[in-house]
C-alpha cells in the first residue's frame, strides 16, 4: 500500500510542477490582456495600478489622459482619440506589445495623428517605454 502512495505523492508532485511552471510562463500574455483591458474599457485607475514607475497615468480634468514614459517624458491625449486599442504584440525589438489610441475619423483617414504607446512587460508590471505620434 506505501509503494501506491508513493507513487500517487510522485504524480501530485509532478501535476504541481507542470503547473506552476506553465503559469510562470504564462504570466506575461495574462499580465498583457488585463493591462489592454484596462485601456481600451477606460479604467484608467485599474491600468495605473499596473504601471511600474516612473511610468504613470493619470486622467485630466478634461476627460483626456496624461501619460508619463518611463523618462519622465509627459504626453497628453485628449479625450476624442480614446481609447485606446491593442496595436498587436509586435512593439519591435525593444518592446513587447504596443497599443494606439486612433480618434476620430472620415472615410478612414484620421482627424490628427494617432498616439501609439509602447509597452514592456517587467516582473508583474507594465512600463511605458516611450509614447509617439
């Protein structure tokens, strides 16, 4: 009957381990789903939570955004360009995904440029890189 527990205890263990393993590896793409959540669903003090500093977000008076990067640079978005929309996980070689908050627009052509973030994943945070047009 030991040599059944044993083996039962062994099978745990390694059920155990598959998991955790496949949920430390799996921790980016959920971190990167809630991250876009929070943005593109406008909950912005949800998204701040994440952000690791200098990073930051704060909503302004206006409704509008105010966006610091992780050099401290601040761009501000106003409110007819958001939200913002998932840019693909492709944010080039420096970072790991990217979203653009489009505004309005006639016949496909936008009213003034997009603004596109560009985000990395670090540890259980997100950092905003740089912002651009």
């Amino acid at each position: 009957m030991t040599r059944y527990i044993q083996i039962l205890l062994v099978v745990v263990f390694i059920i155990l381990a598959i998991g955790l393993t496949y949920s430390w590896f799996d921790r980016p793409r959920r971190t990167t789903e809630r991250f876009v959540g929070n943005l593109y669903f406008q909950r912005y003090e949800d998204a701040a939570r994440m952000l690791r500093p200098p990073s930051a977000l704060r909503v302004d008076s206006d409704g509008g955004l105010a966006l610091i990067d992780k050099k401290g640079r601040l761009t501000s978005v106003p409110k007819a360009k958001l939200p913002f929309k998932v840019g693909g996980h492709d944010g080039g070689p420096e970072h790991d995904f990217k979203m653009t908050a489009l505004g309005p627009s006639t016949g496909g052509v936008l009213h003034t440029p997009a603004v596109t973030l560009y985000l990395k994943i670090v540890g259980g945070d997100i950092s905003i890189e740089s912002v651009g047009d």
